[in-house]
C-alpha cells in the first residue's frame, strides 16, 4: 500500500506567513522559513509554498525565500506563484525546489505544462486548481469551475475537463482547492476531491477544509486522496503532524512514520 502524504502548505505575502478564510481576510502569522524547519522536524512528507500575490500583483516569485526554506529542510520542496515561463520553472528548481505549480498561468497558457514536463519530467509539475462550486451549465457540467489569480478571476472553464486535460499535457500531479473551504477548517470539499480522483490517473493532493484530523481520514479514504494539505490547524498550533499521523495510523491509513 503507497503511503498517504500530510503536506503543510506555506501561504507567503510579502516574505510573510500568511492565513486567509476563502481566499480573503488574510493576516501576517509568522516566518516562512522558521515554519518550514519545525514542520520538517515534525514529519511532513513535503512542504508547498505559494507565493499568493505573485500572479495577481504579475511579479516574480521570490527566489530568495524558495532558497531560504530550501535550505532549511530536506524533503520535497513545491513552489507556486507568479511561474509564468519555462525560464520561471528553471529558476525555482534551481533554487532548491523538487517541484513547480503552475495555476493561472496553465489556464492562460496551457503549453507550459507541457514544456516543463519536457524539460524537467511530469514528476516536478503540479498542476494547481483552485475551484468554486458553480451552478450546473453546460460550461460547467460537474458543477465546479476553475477560478484564478488568487481567487479573484473566474475563468468559465469545467474543473473536471480542465484536470483531464492537463494530466494529457504531462502534469505529473494535482493540488485541488477549494475555495469554498479554504480556511473554514469545516473539512475538506470531499466530493469534488472524489470527482477528481476517480477522473484521473496521477495523484490528487486535497487541499481547502482542514480542521481535525478526522478531516484528513474522511478526504484520504471517501475522497480518495493520495495526499493532504494542511495549514490553519499546524500554523496556530491546534496539532502537530505527528498528532495527525498516529490518528491517521489507528485508523488503518498508512503515512510514514518517525516517532
């Protein structure tokens, strides 16, 4: 049985650790690099770090964090934010990054997928996918619609169709968030995670909800995860990841284990 992930993800706003509820509200929580080292110490699987502004604001992302956490821990690193090129993916990876996401600019320019699959192979490019939950049309007939910049540009196109299609264009993986979720820590949106599982063949990381470890149990089983994202209820201290994993192991759901 391939274990599960417990994956904490780094929010960053100008260097700052940052948390927001449904994309909005966002407050300053601490230090990027600081958190990455404890939760490395604690046993995440893997960090993912998105530079939240990056896309909207049309910068850069901010190499020398990437560097900094990079530095700091010895696990797989994933970046997003503000990748826009191929030369973007290059500059991340070389930073220390194992892997890049890509999300508004996939949408935009759906070939670069494609190129960094090429460049750097399917296992370093994650397709990010922030959804909204929509009305059933016929642009949207899974009733979930892909949503970018940072939440505040709908882009009309299905959540579903746009996940198989990027697994086509050689995305090795796929963080799936939802929006309605993110930050409630009310749990994850379990049916669109199952609907995207069960849609493709690469892994799908849960992302948006989280608030027990019950959360994780019910998306990592119902939802058919292969991996969770967690922030809210390790940056605020409600549990650490090893909490979370023995949780997890008495309830037959195998991670990887330190303690």
């Amino acid at each position: 049985m391939i274990s599960k992930r417990i994956i904490p993800c780094l929010d960053v706003r100008a260097g700052k650790l940052t948390k927001g509820i449904k994309f909005q509200g966002n407050v300053d929580i601490g230090d990027p690099v600081e958190a990455a080292r404890q939760y490395y110490e604690q046993g995440a699987d893997e960090i993912v770090f998105y530079d939240i502004t990056a896309s909207s604001d049309k910068r850069d992302i901010m190499i020398d964090v990437v560097r900094r956490v990079a530095e700091t821990i010895f696990i797989p690193f994933s970046v997003g934010g503000g990748i826009r090129s191929l030369d973007d993916m290059r500059r991340v990876i070389g930073a220390g990054a194992e892997k890049v996401s890509v999300n508004s600019a996939a949408v935009l320019e759906p070939g670069i997928i494609t190129q960094g699959a090429r460049a750097f192979g399917s296992q370093c490019v994650v397709l990010g996918m922030d959804v909204k939950k929509v009305a059933v049309s016929r642009q949207t007939p899974s009733g979930y619609e892909i949503v970018i910049e940072g939440g505040r540009r709908y882009t009309g196109i299905d959540a579903l169709t746009w996940a198989q299609k990027a697994e086509r264009l050689g995305a090795g993986e796929i963080c799936l968030n939802s929006i309605d979720a993110d930050g409630t820590k009310d749990g994850y949106e379990i049916a669109l995670t199952a609907l995207v599982s069960e849609a493709v063949r690469i892994p799908v990381i849960a992302s948006g909800g989280a608030g027990t470890p019950q959360h994780l149990a019910d998306v990592l089983t119902r939802g058919r995860a292969d991996a969770a994202l967690i922030a809210s209820m390790v940056h605020y201290r409600t549990y650490t990841i090893s909490e979370i994993k023995k949780y997890l192991s008495c309830r037959n759901i195998q991670t990887r284990l330190l303690w």
